[in-house]
C-alpha cells in the first residue's frame, strides 16, 4: 500500500504540472553547437524510469518520469541531454543518498535541430560531484515504429488489439525519455512499467514483481532488476496480451512471445526449438557465458527492421521469425527455416558483440553488424551443418558487398566517421554488414579460425561491459596471433586498417613471367591510388591444394613480383593457376589471357580439380575479362560454361546463373536464340535427371536451390519434360489456390491452346478478385496465334479491361518469348497512337526502356526505332528520353558487331 501511494503521488504531480504548464519553464535557443556530440561535461551513473501507458485502452499517451544519477566530469552549470517528441513537465535536482530538494523548476533550453535539452543548474558544479535529474515528461506513442511506439494485431474475433513497444537504436530512446542517448554513455536502469491489469510488461531482465496499482486493481505496476551498465538504445520493453512458449534444450529462460493466433497456430514454434542451441553454440565457440538469466524473444511488427538485438529482449519482425509448415511446399518449409535460424543467429550474436562489448561510436557499428552478419552463417554451420550456412555467406554477402562497394558514390570505409543523426543510418547498409562480414572472415580464414576465434575471447574478456573501438580489437587478435605464430611477424593493425579505413576493394592482376608472379592492385573500378593489403593465396595445377588459406605472402604495395620459391608453388608451363583460394580475399582476380585459357580447359576436363568456391568466383570473373577487361571471347565463356552438365554444386550454378541471363538476354531476338536454347537443354537436363523435378522432405535445403536455378533454365530451354511437370503441378495447385507455392508459373502457361475461352471467362467473371493477377503470365504461350489473341482482347473488350489490366498484359508478355515481342512490337505499331495513350510519360519512358534491352536484331531494330519516332515526337517532350533509349540501342549494336560473329561460329562448330 505504501507503495501505491508514492506511485500515485508521482502521478498527480505530473499531471499537476502538466495542467499549470510548468513545461513552459523552457526556451528554445537559436546559437547552435558546433556538434551533434553531447558534451562532455558529465555522465549518467544510473536511471530510474517509470512508464505509465493506457495502450490496452487504444489511448496512445504516455507518461514518464526518470532520475537521473549524474556524475560531473568537467566544471559546468549546465548539463545537456537528449530528447525528442515528448514534453518536459519539470526538471528537479535532488541529493543522490535522500532525493533532498536541491532546486526546483529547473530552467531549460531546447536545441531541436540537435535534439537537446540543457538544464540549467542552480550553482556551478565541480568534477566528482554527483547529483539527481529528477524529471517529470508526457509524450504519446508513435505510430513510425522507432522510439516508444504503438501496433495492433487482428484477434479471431477480427478486433483490433493494440501494445506498445520499443525500438531505440540509434537515436531513438530520447523519444521515450530524456537521456543520455550516445553509445559510450553507459549506465544502470531500472525499469517500473505500470499498464492495464490484462496486458502484460516484458524488459530487458527479469521481472521483480507485477502488483495492483490502483484500488480498483484496473492497473499494474511492473517492476524489473536493474541492468548493468548498458547504452539507452539497448534499452526495451513491451506492454501487450502477448502469450509467450518456453525456448527449449536452453542452459537459461528463453521465452518466445507472440500474439495469442501465431502462439496458438505454432507459428513460433520452430523458433522455440533452435533459440537454445543457437545460444549453447555461440557459447561454446568464444568460451563465454551469455551473463544475463533470461534471453526473451518478441514477435511483433517492426517495419524499419527486421530484428533488433536488446540485451535480454530481441525483438523481430515477424515475417524474420514466424514460420509455419507448408505441407504442400516443401521448399518454401526448408527455406523458411533456415531464415529463422540466421535471425536468430544473428541477434543472438550481438548479446556479445553489441551488447556485452560495444563500439564507443557509431562510426564503428561494423564491431557489431560485421560479427553478427559472419556469426549468422558461422554458427549455424557448426550446429545444423547440414543447412551449409557458409554457402550462403558467398551467395548472398559478397554479391551485396561487391555491389555497393563498387559504386563510389555509394561507398565509404567501414570507419567512416559521422554524427549527424541524418546520417547515422548509412551504418547499417551492406558497408556495415556484408562488406564488413566479408573482411572479418577474411582474417579469420588468414589467422585461422581457431586463433582468430582464440582473440575474440581475449577481446571479449577485456572489454566485457565496456566501449571498444577497433584498435581494442587489432590488439587482442594480435596477442593470439603471436602466441600461435611466435615465428611469423604479422601487423594485424596495420592490415586490417586498410580494410576498415579505406572504401571500396581491389582488383588483383595476376601474370606470369618465366619463374615470377607478377602482381598489381587497384580499387576496382576506379579509386584514389588506394592500397590495400592483400592475401595471396595460390592453387596450380601441379599444386591444387585449396584448403590452404593462410597467406604465404601479401600484397602490400601497388605491384609485387614473388618467385615460386617465395609463393612456396611450382607451376610448369601452360599450368593453371587461381589465386584466391576459397574466396579469402575481399579481392577480385584479373586473369591473364594465357591463365584464363588454362583454367577454362581444366573446368573443361575435370572441373572437380578446382575446389567449389573457387569454381563460383571464376563465373564471376570470366564475365569482367569479358566484359570489361577483354582477356576472353564471348567464346571463351561459352567454353567455360560447358562443362556444367556435370556441375552438382550450387555455388557455382548461382554465379553463371547471370551468363546465362547475360547471354538469354543477348541472343534473345537473333538467329542464334535456338542453338542457345538447345546449349542450355543439354547442359540442364543431366543435371534435372539426377535431381529430379519435385523437391523431398528431407533432402539438403542445397539440393532444392540447386533444383530451383537448373531447373528455370530447363524450362526457359523449353524442355518439353519440364514444361509438362509445371503444368501439371499448375493445376495441382490451381485446385488447391495455392499461387504461393509456385515458382514458375510461366513455365506451366507455355502451352496455352484456348486463349479465347480463358479471356473470356476472365472478362466475364466479376468474382475475380484481382483480374491483374488473373491475365499475369497468359503472355507466356509459345503460340503466336494465341499471343496475337491475348493482345487483341485489349481492343476485343475496351470497357471490361482496365488500363491497369493491359498494362499488365503488356508487361507480362513481351520478355518471354522472341514471338511474344515480335507480336508485342506488331501490335503497337497497328495504333502507336492508340496504345501510348494508355501510359504515363515515365511509365511509357521504363516499358521502352526494358524492350530496348532485348533488340539485338537488325530488323527489329528498325521497327523499334519507328515506334520511337512517333511515341516521342507526338507523346513526350523529353529529348533525353528518347536519346538514352537509342543509346542503348546502339550499344546493343557495338555488342553484335563484336561478339555475334564469334557465337555463331561457335554454336556451328558444336552441331558438327
């Protein structure tokens, strides 16, 4: 009862204050600071937080009041806090042992460009003396998913039930209460929630009681244990009916909380059976124990994220985390899976690098986001190996990095400084994360795993609780590293500095002359004379051993020559050689002219020589040589795609499978379209025989993303076995309306015989729910009577098809087939004016824009250009447009003029 009446004394103040407008005790100020930075003048020791909030009455308001132990660093008479969208009722200062009053309606100023709230003190105060922020505010939730923020879930009874949670980093805890919101402001938290009696409070640790608040026991006042030291944008908490599942085989509590239909339908179930051995794993690698008691998990809708690692509260969206068994979908089953296992794996990763240790600014997020995205395959490799989670690391880190790195405008180091809150999220792109995982296992491939995994331990233990930056880091894997290699000098500062301070990567040219190596880096495609440092690792012909990933020298200057002897290899003559084993390296490889064609005859003669990763990267650098650097033919990589109707490993079909494209694209309305076509078949339909065309329950999750790529191309091929299965499996699923369990429906339209019938019904049907979803993929038949009937139910039915519903025929049919463009081209130009009538400026400028992408045919090209004349002279006014579009027209014809002649002679060659 005691208790009852301090909490209510509390809030009568507040609303006290609130009504006699003591907030107004404030003025905003126009001299700006010279930084986003906090001063710093002092430091928060501690806060004591309560909340109140109605959300299980849908009412958003909210009301706080923190007390802040400070502790002067530096002798001021101001103090300067963060907030943001919340109104300050009143600014008391207390005495830290009994609360005393010290002053009263402290004065405040408000910076909101800054997001600051300085307090101005009753004296001036000197270094070591501490203090109490008493501070009364009210604020209301916000509906953008950031800060304290508000959703709502539909029950069975489809009514709206609402909660409240949070998402604070980076910048968002000062819209729940003012702070000291900045990663190396670490202090103790204690939470009290108080929330209507059928809602229940979840935080960061555990619950200490959840009592009546008020008389009539509508209210209850949650209380949990303190913290330790942590930042306030690991701060979290929910109120919600939430009903939670107990995580299983876990050392501590791991409850899954969820809304009552997903908890009951066993959508969080197969969380709940991987949350303990994704910890126990984590745990056992770095020789650390997870230090809190309790690691809960929250289901909810988040929007901006698709996680959020909160010491001892995760929260996911719930598309990362909810899963539910498809019977009828085994794939989709498989791979949903293993999306659930990397969330887990990932935030649950940070509990130790973000959480336990954390960068002293957010220049250095790659401390958390580069470990967490290498642990999100590392991890689950160990503990479900038969997922093979590294696999995806190459498939999914390295494109995503490579990509963003490769665009200069679009990249930065991984230390980039910045604090300007605008800013803040270019953190926490694939600079942050894939580029960042892609260096880290680097040094871990080129330290080895085991004493790089040995540093992280001493890096864990010395920061433990603590603000680190990178050179924390560099030392701690510098003391494992010598203890390992006491015989090897290495500067692991040094090198990884031109990793982390450094954007982009380098481009690696390989040649050999007489008995040397000679190497050259540059940042690829262009930089500022950068120099990285550069692993080398070699395989040969003579010497194919890819298991080697450990460096024998590096790269360290612009150019280098190495003997063998140096390299410790022997290469004969006409040898192979590869260069980057494994994909060590952040690095791309540019091959000599000679090297490519050694390398291209060895895939061809026995491609299990060359290890599977390594197999991978050479479709991705075969196209540069082609493409950029003229080192091969197109030719050359048609030669070096033969080999794959023996190529089981999905690495390397998932890095061709953009040659295949490039070339389907390329030859797509020429004479060589079918001898591409046939080449495609033959590769593919070993491959599908072995695999066959349905997915198992219980085969390798690899097994299925290899029978999705090789099994598209069988059909894009037109194999007639193919096309059939995806018919019948069309129909199958038609019964069924199970449309999201099929991946190529396309395939399974080939053969349309009764387009007429079907639009028809189409037409005639007013049930149809979305008719745009309905006329999707009818443009995918092979005939060209039926396409031609498609395309004239436009003019057939002007008043029952929609614009929305041609532009849909449209888009959907003139890629798929040379006679659905050819009929595509035709039609629009029976009534060019007709038919750009029914598009947008922008919408006409993107339709013509992809159909030039296709044009390789001298006839089609003229017809093309006749359709351009008079859309853009009659229709728009952007001469740019129209000359960006024939731009691409004329390089399609460069690309002929080079390439075609060779194709042909080669596809003449083969039939022979």
């Amino acid at each position: 009862m005691r208790l009852f009446v301090k909490v209510l004394s509390f809030l009568l103040v507040i609303i006290f204050f609130s009504v006699h407008g003591l907030h107004n005790n404030s003025t905003e100020i126009s001299i700006e600071p010279l930084t986003y930075r906090l001063p710093n003048d002092s430091l928060p020791l501690s806060y004591d937080l309560t909340i109140k909030t109605e959300i299980h009455r849908k009412n958003l308001n909210f009301v706080g009041n923190v007390k802040i132990h400070v502790q002067i660093q530096n002798r001021t008479k101001k103090l300067t806090l963060h907030y943001h969208g919340i109104v300050i009722d009143f600014v008391d200062l207390l005495t830290v042992n009994r609360n005393e009053m010290i002053a009263r309606n402290l004065t405040l100023h408000k910076l909101p460009k800054f997001d600051f709230l300085i307090i101005l003190l009753p004296r001036e105060f000197n270094p070591n003396e501490e203090f109490i922020l008493n501070i009364s505010y009210h604020g209301k939730l916000t509906k953008s998913k950031l800060g304290f923020f508000y959703s709502s879930y539909l029950d069975y009874n489809n009514t709206e039930i609402y909660y409240a949670a949070t998402q604070f980093e980076t910048i968002y805890a000062r819209r729940a209460l003012p702070c000291y919101d900045e990663p190396a402001k670490k202090a103790k938290i204690t939470l009290s929630i108080i929330h209507g009696k059928d809602y229940r409070a979840v935080a960061n640790t555990e619950m200490i009681s959840s009592l009546p608040f008020d008389e009539n026991q509508d209210y209850l006042i949650t209380k949990f244990n303190t913290t330790p030291s942590i930042q306030t944008y690991l701060l979290a908490f929910s109120i919600s009916n939430f009903q939670y599942i107990n995580g299983l085989n876990s050392r501590i509590s791991q409850k899954i909380y969820a809304n009552p239909i997903d908890i009951a339908e066993g959508k969080l179930n197969f969380a709940a059976s991987v949350v303990g051995p994704i910890l126990k794993g984590i745990e056992s690698l770095l020789g650390i124990e997870y230090p809190y008691n309790k690691l809960d998990h929250l289901s909810l809708d988040l929007e901006y994220f698709g996680a959020m690692e909160n010491i001892g509260l995760q929260i996911y969206d719930i598309n990362e985390i909810n899963f539910k068994v498809h019977s009828y979908d085994k794939a989709r089953t498989n791979k949903q899976k293993l999306k659930v296992i990397r969330t887990i794996a990932h935030e649950t990763s940070h509990q130790f690098f973000g959480d336990l240790t954390t960068p002293a600014w957010w220049n250095y997020a790659f401390l958390n986001e580069g470990f967490a995205t290498l642990f999100e395959s590392l991890i689950p490799s160990i503990i479900f190996p038969q997922y093979h989670q590294m696999s995806h690391f190459f498939i999914k880190n390295f494109p995503d990095a490579f990509a963003r790195d490769t665009k200069e405008l679009n990249s930065w180091s991984m230390n980039k400084y910045t604090e300007n809150p605008n800013e803040l999220w270019t953190k926490f792109n694939r600079i942050g994360y894939q580029k960042s995982g892609c260096v880290l296992r680097m040094f871990m491939e080129v330290m080895t795993q085991k004493t790089f995994i040995k540093g992280l331990k001493f890096y864990l233990n010395e920061m433990y609780w603590k603000t680190a930056t990178p050179d924390d880091l560099h030392r701690n894997l510098q003391v494992a590293f010598d203890q390992d290699f006491p015989t090897v000098i290495l500067n692991i500062s040094e090198l990884m500095s031109t990793w982390e301070n450094q954007a982009g990567y380098p481009l690696v040219t390989v040649t050999i002359s007489g008995s040397n190596l000679k190497f050259s880096q540059k940042r690829y495609p262009s930089g500022n004379e950068e120099i990285y440092s550069v692993p080398l690792t070699i395989a040969t012909k003579t010497n194919p051993n890819f298991n080697h990933t450990t460096p024998k020298q590096w790269l360290l200057t612009q150019n280098a020559t190495f003997t063998q002897s140096e390299l410790e290899f022997n290469a004969t003559n006409n040898d192979w050689m590869i260069l980057n084993i494994q994909q060590v390296g952040y690095y791309r490889v540019d091959y000599d002219t000679a090297l490519w064609q050694a390398i291209i005859s060895q895939l061809n003669e026995n491609h299990e020589e060359i290890h599977p990763i390594n197999r991978a990267i050479l479709q991705e650098e075969i196209a540069l040589a082609w493409t950029e650097f003229n080192r091969v033919t197109a030719c050359d990589v048609l030669n070096s795609l033969n080999y794959f109707d023996k190529e089981d490993e999905l690495l390397a079909w998932n890095k061709a499978d953009k040659i295949f494209d490039e070339f389907y694209t390329k030859l797509f309305t020429t004479e060589q379209f079918p001898n591409y076509l046939e080449f495609l078949n033959a590769l593919t339909s070993p491959i599908m025989k072995n695999l066959g065309f349905d997915d198992l329950s219980d085969e390798d999750v690899h097994i299925t993303d290899l029978r999705d790529i090789v099994k598209r191309w069988n059909c894009k091929a037109l194999n007639s076995d193919c096309l059939n299965h995806e018919k019948l499996k069309f129909e199958y699923f038609y019964q069924l309306n199970k449309f999201d369990s099929l991946i190529d429906v396309c395939s399974a339209r080939r053969n349309i015989k009764n387009m007429d019938k079907i639009i028809k019904e189409i037409v005639n049907n007013k049930t149809v729910i979305d008719r745009s979803e309905a006329f999707r993929n009818l443009g995918c038949a092979l005939d060209e009577k039926e396409i031609k009937i498609l395309l004239n139910s436009i003019r057939k039915y002007p008043d029952e098809i929609s614009t929305k519903e041609i532009s849909n025929i449209i888009w959907q049919t003139f890629d798929k087939s040379p006679i659905a463009l050819q009929s595509v081209l035709d039609f629009i130009e029976e009534d060019t004016h007709e038919f750009y009538n029914l598009f947008s400026t922008s919408a006409l400028y993107n339709f013509l824009t992809s159909v030039a992408k296709l044009i390789y045919n001298e006839p089609i090209m003229e017809q093309f250009r006749r359709i351009l004349t008079v859309s853009f002279d009659d229709f728009t006014t952007s001469k740019n447009c129209y000359l960006s579009i024939t731009g691409i027209l004329n390089d399609n014809q460069k690309w002929m003029d080079k390439n075609y002649k060779n194709i042909e002679n080669w596809f003449n060659k083969r039939q022979k």
